[in-house]
C-alpha cells in the first residue's frame, strides 16, 4: 500500500492471496513492473485518489496479473500507463471510474487482432456514465516475465 507516495519502484514481487494485491492512493510517478499478482480476493492493481490530481503518470509494466477478483481497477486517477501485462483468468480484467489511461500491448487471456475496450465509467452532472478506453494493439501472445 502506497499513500502518498511517490517515485517508489515495485519490482520483481510475487503479491499473492492478499484482499488486495499493491494499492496506490494519491501517489504518482511510480513504476509497478515484473510481479507476479496473483489469487488476489479483491484487486490486483487498484489505484485511486481524492482528486484527479493526486494520482497520476503511473506506470504497470511486465506484471502478470491472474485469478484476482478485478485485475486492475483505477479510480480518479488519470495519465497512468498499463504497457505489456498479462492479464490471465481474472474475473474481471480491467476497470476504471473518472479517469482517462493509456493501455497498450497488453495480452488480455486470448489472442486478439482487434482493439480492446477497456470498460468504465466517468460522471457528468452528479450521474455515471458509462465509457471506455481502448488497448488499440493487445498482444497476440502471453510476454514471458521472469
């Protein structure tokens, strides 16, 4: 759990039968990358903040994210990356509430040829709308993360 915090790297983990995985809260400029995140009763990934401002440019990079409840699950939290995961046997692989992400190159439990849609939601006027963000080039394959 990261509050506050910025520019920490968590590298080379193996984050397993936790409620959640590795939570970020108001923290930005942080590097998630080659973990092993998994069997997670909640989220693999949860970023949130109590403003837009408070939790961005970060980064989940090389982390295979498997048999989690929510693999990654990003709330009021913008201009994060999620580059080249694995997502694999998660009950839900992605979602996001008031926030804009880049996903790219992420392999989401099967070959696809076509963009992922990455479905969320953002409020406008006091009401949740529903929307999306796309992975416009998944994976065709898993990436081998040591």
């Amino acid at each position: 759990f990261l509050l506050e915090a910025s520019e920490n790297i968590v590298l080379s983990n193996s984050i397993t039968e936790n409620e959640d995985g590795i939570e970020l809260e108001d923290s930005s400029n942080n590097i998630i990358s080659e973990n092993l995140i998994s069997s997670n009763n909640d989220y693999g990934v949860e970023f949130h903040a109590s403003s837009i401002e408070k939790c961005i440019d970060n980064t989940i990079t090389y982390n295979t994210i498997e048999s989690n409840n929510q693999g990654v699950y990003i709330e009021n939290s913008s201009n994060n990356t999620v580059l080249k995961n694995n997502f694999l046997r998660n009950k839900r692989h992605a979602l996001f509430e008031n926030c804009t992400n880049i996903w790219n190159r992420n392999y989401w439990g099967r070959p696809r040829i076509l963009p992922k849609l990455i479905f969320g939601t953002i409020e406008k006027n006091s009401k949740k709308i529903l929307w999306f963000n796309i992975d416009w080039r998944p994976a065709l394959s898993p990436y081998d993360i040591p």
